[in-house]
C-alpha cells in the first residue's frame, strides 16, 4: 500500500524542504522549532498510526473500484479484518456515500508515479522548483473523465464541505497546488464529506492559480522567517509533536 | 473485525479529556483517541460554556471585567447583547477576580513531559485564567454547569492535571500554587476547596500519571464499559458493539436504492 499519512517512504526524502498543509495553514503560529525540523524534513520520533487507518483504506479502494473509467462500484468496498467494529460502521457509512455521491460522474483514477509527463509531481509530494520546497502529503484522489479531464476529488470524514469560496479552504488550495501542474490550470474540483453524505464541485479558473502561486510564496516567506529563528514556544502541540527529544522546552 | 495491532506514540500524549474518557470506558478512549473516529451520536453542548470562556478571556484581555460599561461593549461587539445569561456570569466571575495582580493570562496552553520512571507521556492542557498576586499562582478553572462533584477541588483529576502542569514553573519563581474552581452559574452559591498542592501532592499526581500511561501501554483489549449510565452518554453509543444503550447513528444514510445496491 502506498503511504497516505503519515511517514514518507525512505525512497522519495529529498533534498528540498518540506512543506504541508498544516504548515500553510499554521506557520505563523506552530513551534518554531518543530516547524524548523519538520520543514528540514529531520528523522523523527515514532507516532501513533490509528487515526487515518479508515481513510487510508477508503482512498484506497476508491483509487481501485476508478482504475478503470466509470463509477464507483459497491462490491469493491469492504472495511479490511484489522479494522474495530466502529472504524467499520465508519467505513460502512462513508463507502456508501462515496458510491451514492459519485454515480453522476464516470473516471479513471490515475497513477501519478506512474506518469513520466509529470516528473515534479507523484501521489505524496510536487516539486515547487521556483520557491525550492516540496509540497508534502497526500491530496485526495487524483481522476481523468472519459473526455480527458483531469481533477482531484478530496474525500473527508465529516467536516463537512466549504460553503463560500472553495479557495478559502487551505486544503482545496494545497490540492490546487500539488496537482495543477499535472491536472492543468482548469482542473475539476470536487470535495465530498462521507459522514454526512455532502458533495460540492467546481471548475478551477486558470486566472486564479496566479493568485494562489502568490499566497504560496507568502506563506513560504512565513515559513522560513519561523525557521530562522526556532524558539520554542510548549503548548498544546506538544502532544502531537515528533521532536521531542533534545527539546530545550522538555529537558 | 478485530482492531488489529494500534501503534502507540512512542511518548504517549495525556490531558485530561483522554484520561477521563480512559477511566470511563478503554472502548471509547481507543475510538476517540488513538482512531480518531467522529462521533456517530450527540454529545452534551459545549456551546454556552466555549462562549462564556471566550467572553471571558475578551474582557480581560482589552480591559477590567468590573468596568460594567466595558463588559457591556464587549458582549455587544459579539452578539449577546442585554441582560441575558452571559452578562450574569461574568458579574459573578467578576466578585472573584484578584484586583491587584504582578501577572495574569487567559487560555493559557501548556505542556509538560515526563521522561523517567518509564513510560514516558507528555500531558497537555489548558488553564482558562492565571494571576500572580500575593506570592501565589492563582489558576482558575471556570465552571458553567452544575455544582460540583466534590467539596474539594483536588478531588477533580483535570484539576490534578493542571496543578502538575504548573507546578514546576510556580516553584522556580518562589511562589505558592493554587488551583481553584468558579463556579459561575446562578444556582451554584459555593465554590469547592481549592487544591494547594505539596511537594507528596505532586508526587502522587506525577505517579497517578504515570500509573494511566503504563495502563494505557499495557492494554491489548480495550474493552468497552457496557454500563447503560455510561452508555447513554458517549458520543459514540450507536456504532459501539458493546453499547448498553443502543441507538441510531446520527450520521445520515444514502438514498435507498444505493444502500440496496451496495448491500447486495
């Protein structure tokens, strides 16, 4: 299986720092120096593993049940053994949205490791070369129409789905981000919240991916003035931080 | 299904909602915390309480909460205007607040880990208002509901919790801690003892942690409490195989015909 969340695999650390979701959406207000090792991509401590286990096992067989063109078929979820009986009514629950959700709409999921056009690009991270950064993590499910229209369908387990302007949402920007090279500037957006059975879709518009290319760069300019002065500040991302040791707030 | 093998965070992560939630039910805590699955059914509202709280750090934040035409501003400028509840329970915070104070903050974050003895675990919390004042570290815990549980604040284990986050930075400047509880609701006329912790208070709270941690770590089964009075109210009593109050889920389900489809 491929990496979903969690650790990327040994084979794709690169030399570029690193930057996610989590550190556009909070640079301005994440430790500076968890922000400073996790953008340098340093070895890290061990993490729990539980909690994208039904997510990962849904993108996934939503990637199998679309390798061929068409829509989802229900046979091709089933909630894996190592599942708990709730994470199951979980998945019970969302694969049945995804299927009734995406009937309206045939694809094919596509590979993106696999495609030499686009050798910035793969499933956990794209190449940013102008800012000289990876962008980092898992973005939904990459999928071509029968018309050879590319687009993202970004999978949530509640949350719902964004109201106004989709492009509020740092999520849908990251994902804009990461596959439009790939995807083109007119990529089809679509976001679906599998718990409470709500979809939304949108075209891109080419003219904004300039203004999203600017946030970008603001946003790594906010990295790298955190990065360059990694005070620590403890709290309650403590608790989820991987650099624990050697950090002068825990001694 | 069985769970498989869950991998635990090689520094588990503590405060004080997951160790309640362990002390209650192994199910749940594993369900909520180590799987991160949303709850399939409604909880209490923590509504009016999160409003309270952020009123209250608004206030002191940009002012005094004795300056009535301040606090008025201030619940206006977000939407609660008029006499109604809120205004009530800052009035009354207010008659608790220190007036001379060297310090203060509000929603004030903080972490503390634990290496040795093994297991390691880092706690987390948050203490809704701090003031320095009289050679004390005065931490407050506000209360919007009922009456208290107990007549003494140390019998609250978030209170513990707190006494033990702070503990450490309270004795490098010299002074004294306390934790106490407001208790801001009309029909609430007594605030419990607050704890002042000791050096064995702290001991035995650090050793109560480390005692949930090695629990936690030693766990293979995580089963769940099957009691209807605990049931009945965790979040996630409808999907739970060993509920003792069933329910239905209130996630909603697709139209019929694909539910037909699919369980075909």
């Amino acid at each position: 299986m491929r990496p979903v969340h969690g650790d990327p695999p040994d084979d794709e650390q690169e030399e570029l720092p690193k930057v996610t979701v989590a550190h556009l959406r909070r640079a301005a207000t994440l430790c500076a120096r968890r922000l400073a090792l996790e953008h340098d991509d340093r070895r890290s401590m061990r993490r729990g593993t539980g909690r994208f286990r039904v997510q990962n096992q849904l993108l996934e067989d939503a990637r199998l049940t679309h390798v061929d063109l068409g829509v989802p078929d229900a046979g091709h979820f089933r909630p894996g053994d190592d599942l708990t009986a709730e994470e199951g009514r979980l998945y019970d629950t969302a694969s049945r949205w995804y299927v009734a959700l995406y009937q309206d709409h045939p694809v094919r999921s596509v590979d993106l490791a696999a495609d030499a056009t686009v050798e910035a690009i793969d499933d956990w991270a794209t190449r940013v070369d102008a800012l000289k950064v990876r962008l980092v993590g898992r973005c939904g499910l990459a999928v071509e129409s029968a018309d050879g229209r590319r687009g993202v369908r970004l999978l949530r387990l509640g949350r719902g789905v964004p109201a106004g302007d989709m492009l509020d949402d740092v999520e849908v920007r990251f994902a804009v981000l990461r596959l439009s090279g790939w995807a083109g500037a007119d990529m089809h957006l679509s976001i679906a919240d599998l718990v409470h059975g709500a979809r939304r879709d949108e075209s891109m518009e080419p003219e904004r991916v300039p203004g999203l290319q600017h946030w970008l760069s603001e946003r790594v300019d906010v990295v790298r003035a955190r990065v360059a002065d990694p005070d620590v500040s403890p709290g309650i991302d403590c608790g989820s931080c991987s650099f624990v040791p050697g950090c002068p707030a825990h001694k | 299904m069985t769970g498989g093998d869950i991998r635990l965070s090689e520094i588990l992560p503590l405060h004080a909602t997951a160790i309640a939630e362990w002390r209650r039910c192994r199910r749940e805590y594993r369900t909520d915390q180590l799987l991160g699955v949303p709850a399939s059914d409604e909880g209490p509202s923590a509504d009016f309480g999160v409003a309270v709280h952020a009123m209250l750090r608004q206030v002191h934040e940009t002012g005094s909460c004795r300056d009535a035409h301040h606090v008025r501003d201030v619940l206006t400028a977000h939407g609660f205007d008029g006499p109604g509840p809120l205004l009530g329970y800052i009035e009354r915070h207010a008659r608790r607040c220190p007036v001379e104070v060297s310090w203060s903050a509000h929603e004030l974050d903080l972490a503390r880990f634990h290496r040795r003895p093994a297991p390691m675990f880092m706690v987390t919390g948050r203490i809704d208002a701090l003031w320095i004042h009289d050679g004390i570290v005065d931490a407050r815990d506000y209360k919007t509901g009922g009456p208290p549980a107990s007549d003494e604040v140390r019998d609250d284990l978030r209170a513990r919790l707190q006494a033990w986050l702070l503990a450490e930075r309270a004795a490098r400047r010299g002074l004294r801690l306390r934790v106490r509880y407001e208790y801001l609701s009309a029909e609430v006329d007594d605030d419990p003892q607050p704890f002042e912790p000791d050096t064995d208070d702290l001991v035995a709270v650090e050793d109560e942690l480390r005692s949930v941690a090695a629990e936690i770590w030693s766990e293979g089964e995580f089963a769940g409490v099957a009691e209807r009075e605990v049931c009945a109210w965790c979040r996630y009593r409808s999907i739970c195989p060993q509920s003792a109050a069933p329910a239905v889920p209130s996630w909603p389900l697709p139209p019929d015909d694909v539910r037909e489809a699919v369980d075909d």
